[in-house]
C-alpha cells in the first residue's frame, strides 16, 4: 500500500521568512508605496501620503488607489500569490507576492483599511497571531467587513505598527525619491506633508541603441537610451533602469561600467518585456530581495546586461575623449595665464633694463653687423654700416633689441633735433636685408619689414623629448618651452596640483631669458667677451627672481 507525499509550508514561517527582505523602514515604505502608484483607477493621477511617527513608532500610507474588495483582500493575503494584472498579461509587479510580509520585517501589527465602490474593508494580522499559527493559515481579523462607505473615494490605508527598529524619515525620502525617478508620469508621495523630489538627471549626452540580431532573439527588438550628464552622479541615479511595462522598475544595470573613469556619469532606461516571459520560468529574471538586481542565471539576462554594458561604454569612451581634449584646454588655458605672469616679470626687467643702459647716453656705441649674427666675419663690425653720406635711411636698434624707427640724414645726425652724432651712421637695423638694386646695402627703411616694438613672447610647444627644454627664436624675440621634454612631462604627471610643473616653467622662462638678455647684448655690441656674458646671465635671473614671488599665486 502507497501512501501519497504532498509538499507543505508553514504559512507563518514563510511570513516571517519573507520578511526579512524587508530589514529597514524605507525598503517597508516602498513596497506599499510602489504598490499605491502602480495600481490607480484610469485616468487619476497618484497621490500617497506617508506618515512617519517616531514617538508613536508607527508609519501610515495612505493612497487614492483603485482600493480593494472582499475578494481582492483574501487575495492580498495570499502568500507568493500572483498579482490579477500580472496573470491577465498586463506587465507590472507582484510577482513574488511578498507584499504582505514587508510589515513584519519592522513591526509587529499591519492593518489594511481599503475602500471600493462604495465598501469598505479593515483587518489587521499581527505578529503574534504569526506566531502562534499551526502552520496552516494565519487567521486575520476583520474590523470592518463590507462596511458603507457611500460617497468615499477609492484608496487603501496601510498602518505598521510596533516598529522596533530605528525610525527617521530622512531615508525613507532619499529611498522613494530615488525610485520616483524611473516613474514617467508625475506621481505625488509625500513624506510628513513634504513633498518628494522627482529628480531626474539633465543629460548632457544622449544615445539610442538597438540590440544585434542573436540578443534581439532572447530580449526581442528593443531600444536602449543611455545618457551621460555633465558631472558626477550621486549612486542613486547611476545605471540603466530597466523596467517591465510602464512604471515597472524591476532592476539597475551598470554592467560594472560605472567603476570605470567616467561611469559615474552615465544612466538610462531599457524596457525589456521579454523578461517576464513565462517560457523562461520557473528562473526569476531579478531578485527577490528588492535589491535591484538582474539575476545573470535568466536566459533574457545574460544577452541584456551585455548589450547594457557594451552601450554604455561606447558612450563612456566618447566621454573619455572629450574629457582628454577639455583637460587639454584647461592645461592649455593654466599654462597660458602662468605664461602671461612671466611675460609681465620678464617684459618688465626689460625695460628696466633698456633704460639703465640707455641712461649711459652717448658712452656707448652701437655696433651691429648687417646679417645679424653676432660677431660676423673677420672683418671690424663697423665696416658694414650705412656711409654717413648715404641717402638711405636706416633704423636705429635700441636696447633689449627693440627696433625703434630713427631717420638719419646725409650728414649722420638724426632728424629731430639734438646734437650732432658722429657714429649716426653706425645705426643700421640688425633686421636689415641686402638689396641688390639699390645704392646702398639695406633696403629702405619699412620696405616689407615688420618693425618688432620690443617684449618678449613666452609660448610653448612641443617639439619631441630630444629637443632642448627651450627654444629662443630671436628674430621673433621669443622663448617657446618644449613641453615633451622629459623633465617637463616627469613634473606634468607629479601629484602635487601642478606645483612643481609650473615652478619648473618658470625656471626655464628665466633661465632663458637670462641666456637671450645676454645674446641681444652680444647681437648689439659683438665686441663684448664672455666674461660679460656671464655677469648679464647672473644679474639677469638674480632680478626676475626678486620679483618671481606673484608667480606662486597662480
């Protein structure tokens, strides 16, 4: 004789068993609110109040749902039981059926007081009565049963009493305005009269893309937007929501993109259906937990979560290259206001300059040789000047190398006024050109020559890591810094905010300075020794380094 084995569940244990998921008051919160936004008669827009009272150790929410009747509450109570939209092919939540237990995870006591068509429901199931069950059924007691509610408005109040845990509502609006996010119309929670923020993040980038044809047969033919905003995102609103029918937020998706640089700022939405598709049962597609989380082993999934993954790193990639190029502008943008800084300490030495030596008056004689290299040929530098009897008019180079524009007459003096200069006809330009055709051997004053009005130019540039640290272009009375060379990028990379970058720039601005002072003194007068040269090198980067103190404020 056989004897038939059935299997059983202990309704109280499995109560309490699935209230566990439910370990903090916002996660209780959400669940009665989810249900209150999801479940609305056509056209009303939702609305659920939530009373959190700490003294009282109870929460109350309140909704202006489609309510429930007698049978509609016997089905709230069944466990793990399958929610009617659900099982007439209408998308949406309830599939676990766990609704019920979310009280008992905090307190001790759930009444239900629900309105529909005019009748009125109240009953409360405790702890106690839980534990005190024989495993069979849990018995509930009704306060109200059919009572009139003539004239009332469809809703349902859920109230949890005897909470035991700690109670606060800030995180229960942090919660709910989180979720609140992936509701596409604009429903109205409100927290102790506040008013939940929908918040939702500006998208400075935009993207739609479609699956390929082997993940559009296990996830059908669906579009996935992501979107990347300007700045960082808190965690809360990072990921792609992925959702089943409208306002059905079922899981968040990252992929794990968002630990990678830039995924912090990508988030989006992919409604996917396919994942409630009973051919895939009895494998859930998310967890039960509420955690939010696809669940890799569901068919639907393991095509999902890489088609989520690999479209959100296409756009994390373009947000990668942008950002290189903005930090190339920024660095670009830094370095040209330390630049501008220098230029103004080393324009101003120069002038300085330029008038103490001018201030020696006619002491000092100018000689510069035609070609513009210093020294020139074995020839006496004076031999290559304009003849005092020349009619062409050369231009006087001035201290520093700054061209000023001097008119000579036949007889050597300079037109204007003072006294006679017997070395007048030494002046010539050191930017003068040889021209064939004329009597003399410069070409006329301002004939196709760009006359340099002095200051000197810091610029930058990169010209490899052989290359010197600087390049001094004269005639352009420039110093442009090599930014490949190695010891200009070993300091670019110190994390030290640019420090030692920046006070790396400034040491060879002036050290070449310092080099170039020297070699348009050379270029004025080649006659000079090396000893010279040493003395305008040190004197030089002794006075721009007095006033190098502005320097560290940049």
């Amino acid at each position: 004789m056989s004897t038939n084995i059935v299997v059983t569940t202990h309704v109280g244990r499995d109560i309490i068993q699935s209230a566990q998921l439910f370990k903090t008051p916002e996660a209780a919160v959400w669940e009665y609110v989810v249900n209150s936004l999801q479940y609305v008669d056509q056209g009303t827009v939702p609305h659920v109040r939530v009373t959190v009272d700490v003294p009282g150790k109870k929460i109350t929410i309140e909704d202006n749902g489609s309510g429930m009747d007698h049978n509609g509450l016997q089905h709230f109570f069944t466990m793990h039981g399958e929610n009617k939209q659900r099982r007439s092919g209408v998308p949406g939540r309830g599939k676990f059926g766990t609704g019920k237990s979310a009280a008992f995870g905090i307190g001790s006591s759930l009444v239900v007081s629900t309105t529909k068509n005019g009748r009125r429901q109240t009953v409360e199931l405790t702890r106690k009565a839980i534990d005190a069950s024989d495993g069979m059924s849990v018995p509930v007691e009704f306060i109200e049963e059919n009572a009139d509610a003539t004239g009332d408005s469809n809703g349902t109040t859920i109230v949890i009493n005897g909470i035991s845990v700690r109670l606060a509502k800030e995180p229960i609006v942090a919660l709910i305005e989180r979720h609140l996010s992936a509701f596409q119309g604009s429903p109205v929670v409100t927290i102790n009269g506040r008013a939940c923020e929908i918040v939702r993040p500006t998208a400075a980038i935009t993207k739609v893309f479609k699956p390929t044809p082997a993940q559009a047969a296990l996830i059908g033919d669906i579009e996935l937007t992501v979107k990347a905003a300007a700045v960082p995102l808190d965690d809360i609103h990072r990921g792609v929501h992925v959702t089943i029918g409208p306002d059905n937020l079922v899981a968040v998706e990252t992929a794990g993109v968002d630990a990678k640089e830039y995924g912090k700022y990508l988030f989006g939405h992919v409604d996917c259906p396919e994942l409630d598709n009973a051919k895939f049962d009895p494998v859930a597609a998310y967890t039960t937990d509420r955690s939010m989380k696809l669940n890799p082993a569901h068919p639907a999934v393991q095509a999902l979560i890489p088609f989520i993954g690999a479209s959100l790193e296409q756009v994390r990639q373009e947000l990668v290259e942008g950002g290189r190029r903005a930090k190339a502008d920024a660095d670009r943008r830094r370095l040209k206001e330390t630049t501008d800084k220098i230029e103004q300490i080393l324009n101003a030495d120069l002038k300085d300059f330029r008038e103490r030596v001018e201030g020696l008056g006619n002491n000092v004689r100018r000689r510069t040789p035609l070609d513009g290299e210093a020294g020139g040929k074995d020839e006496h530098p004076t031999d290559k000047v304009v003849d005092p009897e020349g009619q062409e008019t050369g231009r006087g180079d001035g201290v520093g190398g700054e061209n000023i524009d001097t008119p000579v007459d036949g007889t050597g003096t300079r037109s204007g006024g003072g006294e006679d200069d017997s070395d007048g006809g030494e002046n010539a330009s050191p930017a003068a050109t040889a021209d064939p055709e004329g009597s003399e051997k410069i070409a006329p004053a301002g004939a196709g020559h760009r006359r340099l009005r002095g200051g000197l130019v810091i610029d930058y540039d990169n010209y490899g890591a052989d290359y010197d640290r600087y390049r001094w272009v004269q005639d352009e009375r420039k110093i442009i810094i090599n930014l490949d060379h190695p010891v200009v990028r070993a300091a670019k990379e110190l994390s030290d905010d640019e420090a030692t970058y920046r006070r790396l720039i400034w040491e060879i601005a002036f050290t070449a300075y310092a080099v170039a002072l020297a070699d348009l003194q050379f270029e004025r007068d080649p006659a000079r020794d090396s000893s010279d040269a040493t003395y305008e090198i040190r004197e030089a980067l002794r006075r721009v380094w007095a006033h190098a103190g502005a320097l560290y404020a940049v």
